[in-house]
C-alpha cells in the first residue's frame, strides 16, 4: 500500500515535468522549432485537425519552419490556421509550402519570455507540492488505520519529500535551460 502511494507520487510528478517541457516547447525563443505549432490547429474538411495531421513541417534552416501539406487543397487552410494563432508569425505561402521566418528576439522580448518561463515552472512546482500534500495525506490515513507504524510513516514522508525535491529540481534544470535558449537564442 505505502509503496503504491510512493510510485503513484512519482508518476504525477514525472507527469508534470512533461507538461512543463510540453509547455516550454511553445514559448517561441528565436529558433525554429516544431513544437511551436504544437496547438496550432487547421479547419480541415469542416474539422478542427491538429497541423502535424494534414502537413509535414521540417526545420530546414535554423530560423525556418517550413510547412508541406500532405494535400496541397489545404495549403490555403494551414495558412489560414497558422494566421489565426497565437504565433504572432506570418506565414510565407509558395503555392507549394508554407515558410514561417522566426524572427530574431528584442532584448525586451527574451525578458519577457523569460519571466514567462519563471512563472510557468513555479505553476509546475505547485502542481507538485500538490502531489506530495495528496501522498502526505494518504500516508496519513494509512497510518490511522494501523496499516504502517510511526517509524514507517516518518521514514515514508521523508521518501515522498525526496521524490519531491528530486522533481523540483528537475523542473530547475528545464527552466534554466530554456531560459539560456531564450537568452541566447
């Protein structure tokens, strides 16, 4: 039982240092990247698809993404799609592709972004001090119901606190070096 409840700890919290990669991989940082259109969804036959379902998108240069639809009718819809994005990036449409030009970044645009990577990792170092009060609370419970002794309990919570720090440090280490990326890129 205390087991289940250390491993399912570490499960969530793994979880959301994943999301916090996921979400890092949206924040634009002066290089092409294809998880920047990750959310970017194409009105495709009358259903919203997401644009790596109707499309290839290949970084052939280090400031361009370039996007080939698998079905050139939907070339006008990808464009379309992207436009109305949060991207803040017009796409360029040959006829056959679609080039988006990542712009180089302001000095006060990796600022922002930056403050922006900050506060997205505390957002996830709040969802694991969720896991560990939620593990805490179990343990507890358990230990109300006799199933683990005192020594169990302490050495138990001293574990999930452990996973905890491990995790929150990971989540560090992403955000430090997304933000050299921003900074740098």
């Amino acid at each position: 039982m205390a087991n289940e409840i250390l491993d399912e700890a570490k499960s969530k919290m793994k979880k959301a240092e994943e999301a916090l990669t996921r979400e890092f991989g949206t924040i634009r940082a002066g290089r092409a990247n294809a998880s920047l259109l990750s959310r970017v969804t194409v009105s495709y036959y009358g259903t919203e698809t997401p644009i790596n379902q109707v499309a290839s998108i290949t970084i052939p240069e280090p400031r361009v993404i370039m996007v080939t639809p698998f079905d050139k009718t939907a070339l006008q819809d990808i464009e379309k799609g992207i436009q109305e994005s949060d991207l803040g990036i017009t796409p360029a449409n040959d006829g056959d592709t679609i080039r988006l030009v990542i712009p180089q970044l302001t000095e006060e645009r990796r600022k922002e972004l930056a403050k922006q990577v900050k506060a997205t990792t505390e957002q996830g170092k709040v969802a694991l001090r969720n896991v560990r009060r939620e593990a805490m609370d179990k343990l507890k419970k358990s230990h109300k119901k006799n199933d683990i002794t005192d020594d169990e309990l302490h050495s138990l919570e001293d574990q999930v606190q452990k996973i905890t720090d491990s995790s929150a440090k990971d989540m560090e280490k992403i955000a430090a070096d997304k933000e050299k990326e921003i900074m740098n890129g």
